[in-house]
C-alpha cells in the first residue's frame, strides 16, 4: 500500500540538474526536499522541508517575485527599463531586486523598519532603493503596501505588484512549488503545513497537491502570535482584531489577503506555534540536522512536528523552509537580543553554544 517514498530516498546522491539554466531566473524553483531526519525519528513520521533557501536569490520568495514579474510582462503593464513597486518584509524585495538586476527594470521596495538590517542593506546593495517606513496597522494609509502603490501611481512606466492581493503569487507556487513535492514524494504526501505572509505558498501549493491526490492531502496552516488566521479558520471564519508580535519575520496576517481567499475554505486545520518552540528549533535544526534556517522555517518544522504527532505514526508530512538565517544572524543568534525579547530562557542549556554576545 506504501510506494516506495516511505522507505526509500537518495541517501547518498548530490542534487544535479542535467541542463544549464537561464539566468538568475531559470535557477528559481527546483529545490530540494529535504528528509529531516532526527525529527522524523522522534515522531515516527517521516517530516520533509522543501528548500527554499536553495533559491538563487536566498528564499521562498524568489518565486512569487518572479511570478508577478512575468505576469506584469505576459499583459503588457511592464514596459522595457520600467520599474518595479513592492512593499514588503524583505524576501519578495530581495527576490524582484534580483529579477529586476537581471531583466534591467528600475526597482523600489518599501518596508517596515522593524525588518533585520540585513535585508534592508542587502537590497540596498542590490541596486533597490529601499524606503524602510514606520511599521503602522494595514487599515492606516501610512502602510507599507499603500505607500508602495501610491508611489508606483506617481511614475511613469511603472507597476505595483501588490504580492497580497495579486494572485500570480499563488499561481507560481501552483506551477512550480506544488509539482516538484508532488514529484519529489512521489505523491504519497498525507499532509503538508506552512505559515503564511501573502498565502501565496501555502495556497498554491496547496490546491495543487490538493487536486492531484484527489483531496487525499491535508493542508494546514501555522501561525506565529499576533496572526488572525488560525482564529480565522478554527472559527469557521470569524475574523477577530489583530492583537500580539513574533519575532518571526515575514510570516503573521490581519487579513484573508486575495491570495489566501483563493484556498482558505480547503484548509483543514491550524494553529498558533508561540515564539519559545520557534526560537528553540532555530538552534535545534542547526545543531541535529546541520540547517542554518530563519524563524519561519523553524515555526513550520515545529508545526509539521505537532502535525506529525497529531495524525499518528508513519505519515509523510511536507513544509517548506523559506529562508536561511544569514538574513537574521543579528538577532537569532545574539543573547542580547534574545533577552530584550524575554526568549533567552527558550534556549536549552546544550544549546547555548551557538549564541554570540
Ligand atoms: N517566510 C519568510 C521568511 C517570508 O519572508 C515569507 C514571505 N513574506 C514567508 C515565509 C511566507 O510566504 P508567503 O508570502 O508565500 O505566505
């Protein structure tokens, strides 16, 4: 009744790809999936992270950004040397910073100053021009994404590509990010979880594995604190005020954005992963499985753990870890900051040996 993915996987293989690709936009997608192997073992499931911070511009990201890219150029509103609008958390700014180096558009991404200083001074290094805004409520006109709409409304030959709401987001995971884990766990997939910025991974990729195992694959959603969305589903879709923070970056909402509303009722379940286990498996998967990951990598892993123990042994569980902790070291890893965010406590003693001051 088993295929084969439960026993059997490329031990021992390095990845290759048996072409060349075009350009930065052709090495985007194709990434691994990686069998967490300690983890797995203490569950008696088998738990995969797709990995996204293999993508050539460093995370899950560089699809949507690609996507909404070619999109804007399929129906013509992106013009030669035109320039490119974003607001964002920082990975969909990397990402079009790339894609906008590499097809000679003009690109301008606004974000909340609360992101890392890495992301703003890698964008900056990576020709945008970065305007890192005070991080106000969606509902105020000072937000990020209106700022960036407003400003792409003042130029000429320009887009916005508003990652929320545009679903080519979606539909870069469901052409891409789907197919490969399908492929890669040769469809035998019980469940697969991830958090959500824009919905776009989670929705993408999840209708796509949704309609190709025939229902068969549950999706679910993880939250990090101060999101709505896990009240949102468990409720039966009541949507309460946004109250709370993480200090997961990138991940968290206060609304069903476009591309969430394109799968929101096909999810089956979610839930909130408090900032404590978030943290804790940041180190936990640096120090048993070799992985450098951000915090929304760490939620997802901690969540597909929990998925894992809560549909019992020997399931095939899939999440994606979006992003590596290069883009964050400043923080993750600094005791300093950990304790100004009362999380120095979340660090097992053996663990320890990882922070710097
Ligand atoms: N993790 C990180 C680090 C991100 O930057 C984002 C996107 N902001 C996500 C996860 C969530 O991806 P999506 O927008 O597709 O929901």
């Amino acid at each position: 009744m088993f295929s084969a993915v439960r026993t059997a996987f490329a031990r021992r293989s390095f990845a290759t790809s048996a072409v060349a690709v075009d350009g930065f936009t052709g090495a985007v997608g194709n990434t691994p999936l990686i069998y967490l192997k300690h983890l797995s073992e203490k569950t008696g499931s088998r738990i995969f992270g797709k990995a996204e911070f293999q993508n050539p511009g460093g995370s899950v990201k560089d699809r949507a950004a690609l996507g909404v890219v070619r999109d804007a150029e399929d129906q013509g509103l992106l013009k030669s040397g035109g320039t490119v609008v974003e607001g964002t958390a920082g990975n969909t700014g990397i990402g079009l910073a790339h894609v906008c180096r590499a097809r000679g558009y003009k690109c301008v991404i606004f974000m909340p100053n609360t992101q890392s200083q890495e992301k703003i001074d890698l964008l900056r290094m990576l020709g945008a021009e970065v305007h890192a805004v005070p991080a106000v409520a969606y509902e105020n006109p000072a937000n990020y994404n209106h700022l960036a709409r407003d400003h792409a409304k003042g130029l000429s030959n320009a887009i916005w590509t508003n990652q929320f709401d545009n679903t080519a987001n979606a539909y870069a995971h469901y052409i891409s990010t789907g197919p490969e884990i399908w492929e890669q766990t040769q469809g035998d997939i019980d469940a697969f979880i991830c958090a959500t910025g824009t919905g776009g991974t989670l929705a993408g990729t999840g209708k796509y594995l949704k309609e190709k195992s025939n229902g068969k694959t549950q999706i679910w959603l993880a939250d990090p604190p101060g999101s709505v969305l896990t009240s949102y589903i468990n409720s039966g879709g009541k949507l309460t005020e946004r109250s709370g923070s993480s200090i997961t970056e990138g991940i968290g909402q206060g609304r069903i954005t476009d591309n969430l509303a394109t799968f929101v009722n096909d999810i089956s379940g979610a839930f909130t992963v408090p900032d404590e286990k978030s943290i804790q498996m940041v180190y936990e998967l640096l120090d048993t499985e070799g992985l450098y990951l951000g915090a929304s990598s760490a939620l997802n892993v901690v969540a597909a753990v929990e998925l894992a123990l809560k549909l019992g042994k020997g399931t095939n569980v899939v999440t994606v870890l979006c992003d590596g902790a290069y883009r964050y070291q400043s923080r993750l890893f600094s005791q300093k900051w950990l304790e100004a965010k009362g999380l120095s406590g979340a660090i097992p003693e053996h663990l320890k040996k990882y922070t710097v001051l």
